[in-house]
C-alpha cells in the first residue's frame, strides 16, 4: 500500500493511500463534449492511432471512441456518423496561416428545406482555459438555449470525431486574413 503524506494529517504524518493517481479532467471538463475532448486527447498513444497500426488496433481504437461517444450523445452520433460516412466531404477546415485563425463548415440540410447549407463552426484551440462550441444551426441555438450543457449538434461531434476516427476534412488553407476573410463570406453565402 503506497504511504503518502496529506495535508491536513497531524504533525505531517503519513495516511494510506490505496487510490491510484490517474489523471482528473479538468475542471472545464464538466459538459459532455468537453469530456468527450478530454478522452480523445488522453488516448493512450500507440492505440491504433499511428500508421503503423494493425486494423485489429485500428478498430479497438474506433470502438472504444464510438462507445463513449454513444454513451455521451446518443442520437445525436447517429447524425454524426452519417455525415462522416457521406461519398462527398461535407466538412471544410479554413485556416488562416499568418493568424492561425481555424474555422470549420460542415454542409447539412436545413429542417424542412431540400437544399444544403454550410453550418458555421468553431472548436476550442487546445490551450483555451474556458472551451467554448458553436456552430450557426438551428438545432445548436435551441439545445443552447434549453439548456445551461450546451450539447453539441451533429455537426459539432462530426467535426471533433473526425480527427479521432482519421477521417480527413477537405482543407483550405490560404495565405494573408483577407484571404481568410473573403473564404468565410463566400461559404456562408453558398
């Protein structure tokens, strides 16, 4: 049994610790996707995730993401996948190389309407101390507004199980903020 120090102990004396130390979401990590965000960045690496991986690695890797995610999210992973699982790329990365601005549209359709449309959004930068997700569908602005946990669209979870599941983005990459700009206000006019 590992002997440790606790504070608080009297006279500094040394308490049992039985609990192993594993490492604790932080404290951010208290909505859905966040905890979704946490498991996907503490996989262990080596899990499938490298191309040197076997398929048998490859696909333990794959489900156990899509176990937590269905856990998570239910439903709404369904619509998720279906759009990851779609012939044409409907996910568009777009970052800007001078700021490093990242922005993401996902194509969807609008309920009710038989035409497509780009859904706007933006997923926290790693070293943010509060994540934040949005994404311009309607289906995010009514769990936003029904709820303090705002539980991410399917586009949002596309976009995150994307980079987990290796399934790649159409990129655009361009070269000054303008050109950062001019590329965003021609996708939300399409």
């Amino acid at each position: 049994m590992d002997q440790s120090t606790t504070p608080g102990a009297p006279n500094g004396s040394t308490i049992p610790n039985s609990r192993k130390q594993t490492a604790k979401p932080p404290l951010c990590a208290t909505r859905s996707i966040n905890l979704l965000d946490h498991f996907l960045n503490n996989l262990k690496p080596g899990d499938g995730d490298s191309p040197m991986s076997t398929p048998k690695e490859l696909q333990t890797r794959q489900d156990a993401i899509l176990r937590v995610a269905d856990f998570l999210f239910g439903s709404t992973l369904d619509g998720a996948l279906a759009i990851l699982d779609s012939r044409e790329s409907l996910i568009t990365r777009i970052l800007s190389t001078s700021s490093r601005r990242l922005i993401y549209f996902c194509r969807g359709k609008s309920t009710g309407k038989n035409e497509s449309q780009n859904y706007f959004c933006i997923l926290p930068e790693k070293e943010m101390a509060f994540p934040f997700y949005f994404c311009s569908c309607r289906s995010f602005f009514e769990r936003s507004r029904a709820s303090v946990e705002a539980r991410p669209c399917k586009h949002l979870l596309a976009i995150l199980l994307s980079h987990a599941l290796h399934v790649k983005p159409l990129q655009v990459e361009t070269t000054s903020d303008e050109d950062f700009s001019k590329l965003v206000v021609n996708r939300l006019e399409m």
